[in-house]
C-alpha cells in the first residue's frame, strides 16, 4: 500500500531478528541445540533489516533478504536444507547452490523444503518419501534443491504441508503433489475413487477450480486451500478438526466457503496453521475456525468436543458448529499483520513498521513443533 510521502518523518528504528522456543536441532541457528526461553538476537548471519521473510518446517528454518538469498539452518537429516549434506546446521548458512537465483518465497514442509525463484521457477529438497519433492522419479530425498521441470508454467504462490505440495501459477491453475492427503482420503472417502492430485508424485492440475483463478495457495498438514483473485476460498483434503468449515470428513475435490461465513465481504487475504485458518476480508474483519484445543482460534468454545465430522456425502452443507464455523475477532479488527504457526497466531494492530518492512512469519523459527503434529 503506497503512503503519502513525509519529508518530516522520523527515521525508522533499527531493525532486529529474533529467536526462542523450541531448538532441538538448532533452528533457532544460535549456534546450540539448547531450548531457548527468552527472545534472543541474531546478528551474525545478515543485517535483519534486509529480512523479506521467516519460514519454518518441523525442525528447520529458512530466511530470505531482500536481495533474494536464502539463508537456512536446523535438521537437515533428508537434505531439507539444500546445502549438499545431511548433517544439522545450527548457524544460518547461506544456500550457495541458488548464489545469483534470486528466491521469492519457501515453503518449509515437515522434512523437505519448496523454494520459489523471482523468474516464477520451483524448486525443491529434502525428503521425497511421499513423492513431496515433485520429482516422481528422483531418489528417496535431494539434498541439493532440484528444478521440478513438470512445472513449465510461471509459478506465483507456493506452500508445503506435512508431505504434499502445492503451486499457483499466473495464469490462476493450482497444481499439487505428494500423497500425504491419501491416506486419509482412502479412510475417509469409502468406494469413492480419488482424483489424481491427491495421488499423484509429481505436479497434477487440482480439478474444480477451472472457473476460478488463484492467486495463493496454502497447506495444513493434512488439508490444502486456495484464495482466488474474486476473494473466494477454497478448501479440501482432511476435515478432522472443522478447519475445512464443512460437514464432511474429507472433501477430495476443492468446495468453495460460502460468502455467508465471512459476512457476504470478499476474502482479502488467509493464513494456515496445521489444523486451523485464519482470514481477513476486505475490511479488515479477521475470521479464524478449525482446531482450538490449544486457543489457537482466539476465542472460547463450549466444547472442544462438541463436533465430529461425518463421512457421508462431502458435499453436504452444514449447520455448523462453532469451531468449523468462521467466526470474527473483534479484538483484531483492522490488523495489518497476522501469522500462523502450527498451533498458534500472531497478529499486529495499528503498526505502521510492519507495512513499511511487509515482513511475512508463515511459521516462526522459534515456535516450531518438535513432534509430529499428530
């Protein structure tokens, strides 16, 4: 958003990186492997003002500057760090493989890692077990990131869950890949034939949103969702904690949320934890729903068992209960940054730095799960 311009403005404060929580494999990149209880400063890696944004997968983490280098550090047991080795790296080291490959977005999944380049291009490393790299027929993990080729259109948006894949390319076709959603579609989805996407290894067009253009997509760790460039959203893959704001169980094709459960406004922007969305409409209203046993929905609910998904007919509308329901928070109104971590959120109200430094946490380094998000 452009601004006025202040010849008497103040100078913008200095700006600084931190680090805490969890670091069992030195995603903190401290330097230790040691938990870490209180914000601590990084300084050693790169200036943070030239920080564009912060990523994290389940036990590594990835920071890219504004001039498009890519920094990264923590487990790197599948060569989910991209630096040509399998041991963990407890510093931020530079990937020097993509030196002069000006890097737009990662997505860190649990064990591999999904890089965007400013040409549009995707690449990937890591842990190929689920077929999460795009590369059907490459080895069982890359620890150099590798150019997914099947992907031959200019890609705009990326996200990675805990083991599929996913891509918006300019012209609005979502692609994924990875067989993380399939097991629990087979479960879910009795008799019902799977579409491709769900199964496939390599980059397959997602059915059902032909009508549609997508402008970003996201990833939980069993579902996937897609923001359109007319603020709708779509949403399929596993419903088990009401984060697909439906009655069914699973929803193997994309289903739209009706413009109803966001106040009939247009979706302007969305966030995904492992298990919980959050969005904000043209206005600035700020919906969250999904899983809420740890209050990662911002609000309180009668029960945090008052609701178990069916698996008849996925194409049910509901009367939904409050947890698969969006509901407002009026506390965060107006917010002009807002996060989500596997199983919490972060949100700014009325700070002009963050509009100034357009900092994105898609899962902060410091809050990262140490297990299994089941």
């Amino acid at each position: 958003m452009e601004r006025e311009s202040n010849a008497t403005a103040a100078a913008p404060a200095a700006a600084a990186l931190f680090a805490w929580g969890a670091n069992s494999y030195g995603q903190l990149g401290l330097g230790h492997k040691e938990d870490v209880l209180l914000p601590q400063q990084l300084s050693d890696f790169c200036n943070p003002g030239c920080v564009k944004s912060i990523t994290g997968g389940g036990a590594h983490s990835a920071v890219v500057t504004d001039e498009g280098s890519l920094f990264v550090c923590g487990l790197n047991k599948d060569g989910q760090l991209g630096l040509g080795h399998t041991e963990d790296v407890l510093y931020f080291t530079p990937c020097k493989s993509l030196l002069g490959c000006p890097i737009q977005q990662v997505a860190c999944g649990w064990d591999f890692t999904i890089i965007l380049t400013e040409n549009g291009q995707v690449l990937s490393c890591g842990s190929n077990s689920f077929g999460q790299l795009g590369i059907p027929h490459g080895p069982r993990r890359c620890v150099v990131p590798q150019a997914i080729e099947l992907l031959r259109e200019k890609v705009v948006s990326i996200a990675a869950g805990l083991r599929h894949a996913l891509a918006a390319t300019a012209s609005g076709t979502v692609f994924q890949w990875g067989t993380g959603l399939a097991s629990s579609g087979r479960r879910l989805c009795p008799g019902q034939t799977l579409p491709l996407f769900l199964t496939a290894k390599e980059p397959s067009r997602v059915t059902g949103l032909e009508n549609s253009q997508a402008v970003c997509v996201l990833a939980g760790s069993d579902h996937s969702a897609s923001l359109t460039d007319a603020g709708e959203l779509f949403v399929w893959g596993s419903n088990k904690h009401g984060q697909l704001a439906s009655q069914a169980a699973f929803l193997p094709v994309p289903q739209k949320i009706e413009a109803h459960c966001f106040q009939n406004e247009k979706v302007a922007a969305v966030w995904n934890g492992w298990t919980h969305l959050v969005a904000q409409t043209e206005t600035g209203k700020v919906f969250t729903w999904g899983r809420a046993d740890y209050g990662q929905l911002g609000r309180t609910l009668e029960s945090h068992e008052d609701w178990k998904p069916k698996k008849q007919d996925p194409s049910l509308r509901c009367s939904r209960p409050s947890k698969s329901t969006p509901s407002s928070l009026h506390c965060l109104m107006g917010a002009t940054e807002v996060s989500c971590g596997s199983e919490h959120n972060l949100a700014v109200i009325g700070c002009d730095a963050v509009e100034e430094s357009k900092m994105s946490l898609k899962t902060p380094p410091a809050l990262l799960p140490r297990t299994h998000p089941y």
